[in-house]
C-alpha cells in the first residue's frame, strides 16, 4: 500500500533544501506513484522539497520527466538494494512579473 506523509524530521522554518514530506510509494506502478506526486505538489508549498521511495526499477525515467514537465528539481537519488529515494525540490514561487507554467485564474468580472 502507498502512503503519503509528512517528514518526520520536517521543520517549517529549516533550510531550503529540508524535505517537507515524504511519499512512500512501495512496488506501486507509476500511474499510481504520479497521483501521489500530484497530490502533494498541489499540498506543500512551491518551493519544499519532498522525497519518493519506490521499490519500483521502472519508475526512474518517469520521475526524472515529472520533474522536468513540473518544472521541478531532481536534488539526489539514492539507490539501495530494494528501494530508490528520489529528493525533488518543487518549483519556486513566480517572480512577479515573469510567466508562470501554472495556469493563472482570471479575476472575476464587476
């Protein structure tokens, strides 16, 4: 079964680069892995930094193209026997003034 949680060892105000949640994905497929992704992508804020582990060889590709479609940073990647951990920093928030991958609402009309 697949979990998603918070870091044990997370802390609001830590340094950038501290990992904020922690997505326990087992042997699951990708299709199952990429919900949980997107899931905590839209929970923590830009900018956090959230760990995968996956007990799943195949999901290395998807995860390096996740990153890259989302606009996020693939920090470390640490391999064991049975699990790989893959560190990835979410986007930062937008500098005011620059376009943004994300979709803009448009403000409501008088």
């Amino acid at each position: 079964m697949s979990a998603a949680s918070p870091a044990a060892s997370s802390d609001a105000t830590g340094p950038d680069d501290s990992v904020r949640a922690v997505v326990d994905a087992g042997g699951e497929p990708w299709s199952r892995i990429l919900g949980l992704l997107e899931r905590r992508r839209c929970e923590l804020p830009l900018g956090s930094v959230l760990e995968l582990h996956s007990a799943n060889p195949q999901v290395r590709s998807s995860v390096r193209e996740w990153c890259r479609l989302t606009g996020s940073t693939l920090l470390a990647e640490e391999e064991t026997r049975d699990v790989s951990a893959y560190r990835i920093k979410l986007p930062p928030p937008p500098v005011h003034g620059t376009p943004t991958p994300f979709p803009v609402p448009k403000p409501e009309s008088p």
